[in-house]
C-alpha cells in the first residue's frame, strides 16, 4: 500500500470501530477533525478571558482550565482512563510601575529575572545617575558588595567608594543601567535598605533607550543569592522623569502560585508493562490565544487519540496534554519526577508535539542521530528508531524533511534525563526562513517560520493547514506503528499493524539545513 492511497474522506464509522489499520485510522484522521479542536481552542480563549491577560490559555488562567475541560471531556467520553494530574504553577500579575508625584503617570514596565514580590509606596532615589551625554554610568555598583567581572560570584566589599552612603531606609532606589551587572546593582541597593529597585535603560547609544529587562539573579557563590525586593525595568526617558526631584512612586510586582492540571489519557494493551506514550503542551503565553504554539500539537495529539479509543493495542498507550510548558517545561517535569524508577522503566518512548502547524512552515524532525546536530543533551538509545518512522515517513510521501537539534528544549527533556527514547516533530518558530528553504517548501524567505510566536496574533488564522494536515497524519501513524510495535526502539517484540502492508523506504535525508556544521555535509550526502 502506498501513502497515497489514503482517503482524506471521513468515514461515518471512524467513531465507532477499531481503527487498527494505516488506511482506516488515516482515511479517519483529517485536517477538518483536527481544525475542530482547534477552532475549540480559540473558543475557549476568547470565552474565558482573563482578568489581566484576556485572550489566553496561558498556566493559571480560566482559558487554561477550560482547555483542560475540553480536552479531558472528550477522552473520556471516548472510553479512556483519564487522570488531571495537578502541578504547582506561578500566576504572575502584571508588574506596575506608577509614578505619584511630581507628575501622576503609568510607565511600561516589566519583572527582571530573580526579582523578589511587593507592593511598595516610598520615595524614588536616583544612585549616582548620569544623565548628561555621552552617560558613563556605574550606577550602583559601589557598595556593601562587589563583583570581579559580570557573572562572577558577588562578594562583600567593606571597604570603598558607596554609591549609596546617605540613602534613606525604605526608598525606593532609581539606578541607571552599565558599568556592572544588574545582580550586583541590586544586592547593594537592598543592603543600603532600599524597599524597591527600579533600572532604567542608559541612554547612552540608540539601543539602549528602550525598557530594560534582563536578569537579576546573583550568580552561584554569591555572598547572597535571593533578592527580598520588587526589581522593575523602565526606559531611558522614563527613569529620567523618574529621577526629577520630589519623586515618589508606587511599585508592585506580585505572583500567586496556582494548580493546573496535566491531562493523561491511558488506553490499556495486551502488554501493561511496554508503555507508548506522546505528548504536547497545553498552555499558551499569556500574549494570546497559542493556536499553532501549541494548540496544534494538542489537536492533532487528542484527534489521535480519539480515533484509537477502540484499539486493542499490543502495547499501553498513553496520552499527555501538558500544564505549564510555557513557563520552563513544568507540567512534563512534574510528571516524571513523580515516576518510581519501575514506572519509568515501563515507557518504552515519548514523542514530543510542539508547534506542527507554522505558518510559514517547514517540515522538521529531533535530530536524535546527531546526523546534523550535535546535540547539546545525551540522546537516549532507541531515540533514532523513533527519528526514522517520522522520516521515513514523509520520504515515502516524497515530503522534504530537515533535522532540528536534539536540544531538550521541550516537554521530552525530563524524558530524556529519565533515559527514556524520545523524539518529536517541528514546523519552526521565531527564526526566519532561508531563501534556500523557500525555494524547497514554499512560504517566504526572510519571514520568521511563525511570525506570530508568542504573540496575540497566534490565533486559529495562524496555522497552515496542509502542514498541520500532514503532520497530524504522521503523529497517527507513528502512534499506531509503535502501538503495535517498540522492537525498533527498546528491543520490545511486537505485532506488525493489522492490515495491508506499510512498508516504509529508508530516509531520504535532510533537506535545506539552516544551521550547523552538518549542514553541508548533509546536502553533500544527497548527492
Ligand atoms: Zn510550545
């Protein structure tokens, strides 16, 4: 049987039956099914907004619950065990930055990273500023501590020139950014009792008079590594109409820690002890709705499932929709860490989904034999095996595919420090197309692959529907494949699929690499 063969006809019984060949369980998977669940998603953002945020299905809001509602309610009427599995997540309100006095204004303003929480009312302090040109600025580097380059650890300095001899207990200290790092600029502030740090942009070339942010954090080593106090950014000509005499302002930067849900759906095989599983993160970032990052990946994961609840696997399978990706990966590391070792030496592998419907797409696979990529992680054994269906995959529909690193930077990383096999499916992000990859996938040169990540515009216009068409065939077919079988990645035997033969060519290779060493070589091997 050839790929092509495949209906894209639904079938009024793909409910209903056991879809436990290639060609029911295809002819049943559509870009239709799949856009349904996406329109859902959009749905359920603009249905549920946010008190802060709005349009969102990011960690801690209502459109994130309403999503797992969703998607849980669906499983469940399909027969699957499913099991909300809560994770601790930060609800982080948006940071204000409000100036009182001399003039009543609201600044744009933003957290550093290691910022402590409060809301606090006090007068603004300017540390040793300069705001006349060309603006050399050491603000706040001189005090209680000191540092013997950026990045190095912080130490106390008893002796020498203070910054901040003078400052008044509870102020709000204003400091300039440059001259040192932003760790140390704050230690010395909060140990000259300062209730609050605002940094503002220096002023002293053209990129470096928008809101400054950055981190805050003091390095390992320091002589104080947790900041007690709200650290906010403001720009260049905010922190100058900040530091006009009789200034006071009110700063709050405040977070709430929340419960969300995992979402697990198990169907169980013949074989309990050989567990299949795949999964994709269901929050967005609080910018907007996450229709392509990564409502797509959840759809196509969940219309999946949908269409194997009728299955009598050989092998468990499991399905996970995942809380709290967006704010370091936290739903999917929860989970793993909560695995026994026995647990965890049952999941035979993990595919990871996110983002597979870019707009201005290309097809790419986790590099797990390093074939472009060194990968910046250790590579479970088996990982290849799992590289090789999806890439066999789209060579036998004559698709050019690419690699993209093996990097860990998604929901498969704590599967991958688990030892357990991994690998997943990539259509880009924030990086832009080359001309080279135009002229092999069409889309636009010079134009990020998705050129509303992690934007308000990530809505149900901002996915590409013969890519996620695609895509959600592969993520059907890769599942039944190694519902069947995981002899390829662990040694498990299994069952060949039921019905007419697949059979898979080798992998062409990757096509129009965009980074990396391995990129010519790799083309130069297509030759
Ligand atoms: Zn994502």
């Amino acid at each position: 049987m050839s790929p092509q063969a495949v209906s894209a006809a639904p079938v009024a019984a793909c409910d209903t039956r056991s879809n436990n060949t290639y060609q029911k369980l295809l002819e049943c998977m559509t870009g239709e099914g799949v856009t349904e669940h996406l329109e859902a998603f959009q749905k359920i953002a603009e249905n549920n907004p946010d008190p802060e945020y709005g349009t969102t299905r990011a960690a801690g809001t209502p459109g994130y619950q309403a999503s797992v509602d969703y998607v849980a309610g669906l499983l469940e009427d399909a027969g699957y065990t499913v099991t909300l599995d809560p994770v601790e997540i930060t609800y982080a309100f948006p940071p204000e930055l409000r100036q009182l006095t001399p003039v009543a204004a609201d600044y744009e303003t933003g957290v550093f990273s290691g910022s402590g929480e409060g809301a606090v009312t006090g007068d603004v302090v300017p540390v040793d500023i300069n705001l006349t040109p060309p603006r050399a600025s050491t603000s706040g580097c001189d005090g209680a501590y000191t540092e013997a380059a950026v990045g190095e650890p912080i130490v106390a300095d008893p002796t020498g020139p203070d910054d901040f001899a003078g400052f008044p207990d509870g102020a709000i200290a204003l400091i300039q950014r440059g001259g040192c790092s932003f760790a140390l600029k704050v230690l010395n502030a909060e140990a000259a009792g300062a209730s609050a740090v605002i940094i503002f942009n220096q002023g002293n070339t053209p990129d470096r008079e928008a809101l400054a942010l950055g981190n805050a954090t003091p390095p390992p080593g320091s002589a104080d590594t947790e900041i007690g106090i709200p650290v906010v950014g403001a720009s260049f000509a905010d922190g100058s109409a900040l530091a006009q005499p009789g200034s006071t302002a009110y700063v709050e930067v405040i977070t709430e820690t929340r419960i969300d849900y995992n979402v697990i759906a198990e169907l169980e095989g013949k074989n309990p002890d050989n567990v299949v599983m795949a999964g994709a993160h269901l929050d967005s970032v609080t910018e907007g709705p996450g229709i392509n990052d990564n409502g797509s990946g959840s759809a196509a994961l969940l219309e999946t499932a949908l269409l194997m609840a009728n299955l009598n696997p050989e092998n468990t399978l499991r399905f996970a929709w995942w809380a709290g990706e967006e704010q370091g990966l936290l739903g999917s590391a929860d989970y793993v860490a909560g695995l026994s070792e026995a647990e965890r030496d049952r999941i035979a592998l993990y595919m990871n989904y996110d983002m597979v419907g870019s707009p201005n797409y290309i097809f790419m696979v986790y590099d797990a034999d390093e074939s472009t990529f060194e990968a910046p992680v250790v590579v479970p054994a088996g990982s290849e095996a799992i590289e090789d269906v999806y890439e066999s995959y789209y060579t036998a529909l004559g698709i050019p595919y690419d690699d993209t690193e093996f990097s860990g930077r998604s929901d498969y990383e704590a599967f991958i420090l688990a030892g357990i096999p991994s690998s997943g499916l990539f259509t880009g992000a924030e990086v832009p197309k080359t001309e080279e990859q135009e002229a092999i996938w069409g889309g636009t040169a010079g134009e990020q692959f998705d050129p509303c990540y992690h934007e308000a515009c990530d809505t149900i216009n901002n996915v590409n529907a013969y890519a996620l068409d695609v895509n959600s065939d592969l993520i059907a077919f890769a599942m039944l494949t190694f519902a069947y079988s995981t002899e390829s990645v662990n040694g498990v035997p299994g069952k060949e699929v039921p019905g007419p033969k697949f059979v898979l060519p080798e992998p062409a290779g990757p096509e129009g690499t965009f980074a990396g060493e391995g990129a010519g070589a790799a083309l130069g091997a297509l030759n």
